[in-house]
C-alpha cells in the first residue's frame, strides 16, 4: 500500500529503523497527563534578540498573548515531527513533551492562537481553504517562538513545521545563527485512506483544544469536552474536501523536506497507522540509544 511521505528508494534510516508490523488498533491510546514546566522569565540572550517581535509586525503584547510567557529549558534534543495531516504528529508530540521534558511546538495552533491579529488573519483565509500559510508568515512565527526559549533554544519538537523546503532551509539558517540544530527528523508514515478517516471523524475542543474521534476516541458527553465542557468543533480544514487539498500540499510541497534531512542522516521513519502507544514505542526506540549512546533520558517520576 502506497504511503504518505513513503520513500521510492529505502533510506538508509529506514533500514535500520526497527522492524515495525502495521495493525489497527481498536482505540487511540489517552495522552497522559502533559507536564507543564513552571513560567520563568525570559533569559537576557532572549532580549539580547529583541525577544519575540523584533523587528516584525506583531507587538511584544500580542506576542505574549499568542505564545504565553517563555518556558525554561528541559530536554536537550531538538526534533522535528514530519507527517501527512492526522498522521498522529500532535499526539506523539504530546507524549514525547510527556515522556522527556521537551517543548511542542506546532506552528498549526501558533497560527490558530494568532486569530484576531493582523497575522492570524491573513494565516486563516489559507487555512480555511486547506492550503499552505506563506513561508514568510510561518517563518516570522517560528523566529518568535524559538527566541522565546532562549538562546541557543533547545528542548523543542516542531510539529508540522518545516512543510516546505524554503521552511527547512530557513529552519536550518535559524537555528545555525542560533547555535541550534536539529538532532532527528521522524517521519509519521500514513496510508491516504487513514488520513482521510482519522480527519474526517476528528474534533476539537473550541476551548481548551483537546482532540477527539467520533470513533476512536469519542467524548463521554456529546459534543462537549472530557476535560473543560466546552464545545467540539469540526476544524474548518477537517473537511473531506479541504483533505484532499492538505494531502496534494503535502506530497507536492512537504514531502520534500524529507531528502533534505536524509541528506544530513537524521530521518527516521515510522509506521504511524497504529495505535499511539505502538508508535510511541517505536519513537522512544529511535530517541533513546542504546545505553551509553547519546540520546534522550526520559524524565524520573516527579521531573
Ligand atoms: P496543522 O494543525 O498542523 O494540521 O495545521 C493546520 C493548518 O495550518 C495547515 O493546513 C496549514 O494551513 C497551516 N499551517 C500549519 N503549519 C504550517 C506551515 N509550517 N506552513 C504552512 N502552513 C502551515
């Protein structure tokens, strides 16, 4: 079966990732809970960059709003999630922010969070229609984000970004002003059929933004949320049609990132149409080395 983001050629990653068996499982694996890191103030190299703003149109306030105050620094590692839409990108960055301390950093609910600014706005009438934000819309958000974890910033997994290639090649500039970079790319690999189903039937909190299945993972009350009460809303690209649009986007435009990271020999490549808890073991494998090696320690009970 042809899947999303599947190579033509087998990668050398991939053939020494993990032998992996695909099946469906029955119910989508409950998130635990998220270990938020206490508020700290934002280190002085993160002014020294003008902090989050500088030199772009948003002002600091309205940054504050979107992004919340910074974080500090956890897991060391810097790793991006690449996938088709709902290919479990957002949950599996949940449980490895969970597991190991990291930040998540989805440029999708930046771009949500941004609605009601001049930025958000713009972002909003290519997200309703299922395509792509320009380069340079995400990229100025990103650029915000990063300073924001200070410098050089470490600790994030980057969830649905880069999705071009000049988002990638502007990721990698970034970071290397900053002294960052990115330790592994892991690639989420879904059937088209999978995303289909998995997007059609999802939904989301309006208030809180829990994700939810009509099938896989339905809430206990009917159109409310588990966790806050308020209403679950069908996104406005979550159509079948806008689907397709997101699909094409992907293997025209996102696909591509790929080879430019294999290039570098940090691409890893997972079967994602699986139960979470599978393909969060999987991940696990590939970000914990054997003992000895470099690579990320979960956090200890309490952490
Ligand atoms: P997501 O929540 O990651 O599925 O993203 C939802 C929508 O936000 C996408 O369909 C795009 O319209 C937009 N978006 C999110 N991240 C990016 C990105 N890196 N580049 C361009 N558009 C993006």
């Amino acid at each position: 079966m042809k899947r999303v983001g599947a190579p033509e050629v087998p990668s050398r990653a991939a053939l020494s990732a993990p032998e992996m068996t695909t099946k469906q499982a029955p119910q989508a694996l409950k998130a635990p809970e998220v270990v938020v890191p206490p508020a700290a103030p934002r280190s002085s190299a993160a002014h020294r960059h003008g902090g989050p703003g500088a030199g772009a149109g948003l002002q600091r306030l309205e940054v504050q709003r979107v992004f919340g105050p910074a974080q500090p620094k956890t897991g060391e590692s810097n790793i991006i999630l690449v996938g088709a839409p709902a290919s479990g990108k957002g949950t599996q960055a949940k449980l490895l922010e969970s597991k190991y301390g990291l930040v998540q950093i989805s440029t999708g609910d930046l771009l949500r969070k941004a609605k009601g600014s001049p930025l958000g706005d713009e972002a909003a009438t290519y997200m309703s229609a299922g395509k792509l934000v320009p380069d340079a819309l995400v990229m100025k958000l990103l650029e915000q984000r990063l300073h924001a974890l200070g410098t050089p910033p470490k600790g994030f997994i980057l969830d649905g970004f880069p999705r071009t290639l000049a988002q990638a090649q502007g990721l990698s500039a970034l970071l290397q002003g900053l002294g960052a970079k990115i330790d592994r790319v892991i690639v989420l690999e879904v059937p088209a059929q999978t995303v289909i189903g998995r997007i059609s039937g999802r939904r989301s909190c309006g208030d809180c933004g829990e994700v939810y299945h009509l099938e896989n993972k339905p809430p206990k009350k009917s159109g409310c949320c588990d966790k806050c009460d308020g209403p679950l809303i069908q996104r406005e690209g979550d159509t079948v049609e806008k689907v397709k649009v997101r699909l094409d986007a992907f293997e025209a435009q996102t696909a591509k990132v790929i080879p430019f990271f294999e290039r570098r020999g940090i691409v890893s490549r997972v079967d994602a149409d699986r139960d979470s808890a599978e393909v969060l073991s999987d991940v696990t494998q590939i970000l914990e080395p054997a003992p000895g090696g470099a690579g990320l320690a979960p956090l200890a009970a309490g952490e």
